[in-house]
C-alpha cells in the first residue's frame, strides 16, 4: 500500500513538470504565418521561410530578409518583428548555407552569404534571382516596392546585392554592416543603415567608411539633418540630388538588432518606393537577367 501511494503521489508530481516542458513549443506558433519554400539552384537544394498576406487582390510589397552568419532563417523571422511591422508585405527569410566567415568562422562551418561578386560560384546571388523569378511568376509583385535589408553578413550581402542587382530595388536596409569599396557603378537608390556606436564585430569606424561611400554613390548632402529620434535610435537624413538620401540610425548598442529595428526599417520602405516610370521610359534594359530556376513545391 505504501508502494501504491508513493507511485500516485509521484505521478501527480510529474504531470505538470511535463506539461512545462510543452510550454517553450508555444512561441514557435508565431512561424505559422511563414511556409517553407524550396529551390534548386545549381543543384542544390535552398529555403526560404515565405509569408504571403491572406489579401492578394493588390500588388504586393516585397521584402528579402538575411540573417547574419551563423543565423537562420527560422530565428531572424520570430525575432526581428518584421511581421508585426509589415503583415501586408510578402517576407521572405532565405537560409544561408555553410560559408567561411571575414571575422569569424574560418572555417566556414556556419550558414551565411558569399562576400563578393564571384565568390562560391555566386550560389547566393543565383538564389536571389531564383526566388525574385519564381514569386514574380506566383504573386502580384508591386515591382515599386521590392526591397532588402539584412544583419552583419546579411547587410554585407544587401550591399552585395545593391552593387550586382541594383535595378531590381526601391530601397535597402543594411543592419550591422559595412560596405568598405567605393562603387562608382552603384544605381542611387535610398539607403537606411542601423549601426552601433559600440560594435565590436563590425567596427563603428568602418560602418562610418560606409556612410561615406553611401553618400559618394548617392550624391548625398555632406550635412545630416534630424529624421527622427525614437526608442534607442537617433537618425539623421543626408539628402540626395538623386532621390536617394542615406539615412543613419545609430544607437549605443553592440553589434545586435535592436528592438525597434523592423519598425524603423518598414517606415522607411513605406517612404521609398521605386518613383513611377515616366511615359516612354523603357526599364527593361536596366533590369538584372535573371535566370528561372527548378523550385520545388513548398
């Protein structure tokens, strides 16, 4: 009897220990909104997370959204609120694939994006253009208003892609990155970089070379004006005799992604679309080829 007692009174105990351990499954509902969407690239298998809003009857923002090395694809779209900010946009979190690191990582075991044009047989600038070619095809893609933004490697990568895939956006977003080389080539388009003040990884000093060549490529006023202060960001505008100012948003952080980040970056989206095309003008000639790939259902 005293046996039976004890299993009961133990049982009673473990019941609510295991449904604690339920619990930390709770927040990964936030992803149901995003499907796992597949292509082949080279042979190789890639993903995204993709959230298409419930209304389609409208031409539709589009917004690509690269995590940094050693990131993925599904902790980037629960903690970066890029959904909350902007649930009318289609969103999509690419997963990177193993790739040496310029900081960290020298081996390359960790996901991330190639650094330069050519690098790793540009195996992620041909997953950009297989994604953009494919949900071109599926959605009423509003072609004003595709956009890019991205943390650490994945700001260097938005960078990447602003130099090779220029024609394609209206505006982009860099998070905790630097963009060292100054690109005469570069299309001025509007610019919104995060930075921290205290950045250990991405050394402020070299996000402020950024700032420069930004400003070179866009014909950018040498004087900052107030954009806005709000939560931890205290952002200034350069104007543009282009329409595409650079837009600084610093804060006293390290090299993370603040809170506040996707509200920030979806304003300024929201403010830069691509300006309309004039009668007569042909955007054909100045958009990137860009080459169908296999895409595997979601």
């Amino acid at each position: 009897m005293q046996i039976l007692s004890l299993i009961l009174a133990i049982s009673c105990i473990a019941l609510p220990i295991h449904a604690q351990e339920k619990t930390p499954e709770v927040p990964a509902k936030k992803s149901e909104a995003f499907v796992k969407q597949q292509w082949t690239v080279d042979g190789v298998e890639r993903t995204a997370l993709v959230h298409v809003p419930s209304d389609m009857s409208a031409s539709m923002p589009l917004v690509f959204c690269w995590h940094g090395h050693g990131g993925s694809a599904e902790r980037v779209s629960r903690s970066w609120a890029m959904l909350q900010a902007w649930p009318e946009a289609i969103l999509v979190f690419p997963q990177g694939l193993p790739t040496v690191g310029k900081l960290t990582d020298p081996e390359g075991k960790k996901s991330g994006w190639q650094h330069a044009n050519g690098e790793n047989g540009d195996r992620d600038l041909k997953f950009f253009d297989a994604m953009l070619a494919s949900l071109r095809k599926e959605y009423k893609i509003d072609d004003r208003q595709i956009y890019s933004t991205g943390h650490s490697n994945g700001g260097g990568f938005t960078y990447l892609l602003w130099k090779t895939r220029g024609a394609n956006f209206a505006a982009i977003a860099p998070v905790a990155a630097a963009s060292l080389k100054s690109e005469s080539s570069l299309i001025p388009i509007p610019v919104l970089h995060i930075a921290g003040k205290n950045d250990p990884l991405v050394k402020f000093s070299w996000q402020q070379k950024t700032f420069d060549n930004v400003r070179k490529a866009n014909d950018c006023s040498n004087e900052a004006k107030p954009w806005v202060k709000e939560g931890v960001f205290t952002a200034t505008i350069y104007e543009s005799t282009k329409g595409a100012p650079l837009i600084t948003a610093i804060h006293e952080g390290k090299h993370e992604y603040p809170k506040g980040s996707a509200e920030l970056i979806v304003r300024f989206f929201k403010e830069h679309p691509k300006p309309a095309a004039k009668a007569g003008d042909s955007t054909d000639a100045k958009e990137i080829p860009i080459k169908s790939e296999e895409k595997s259902s979601p």
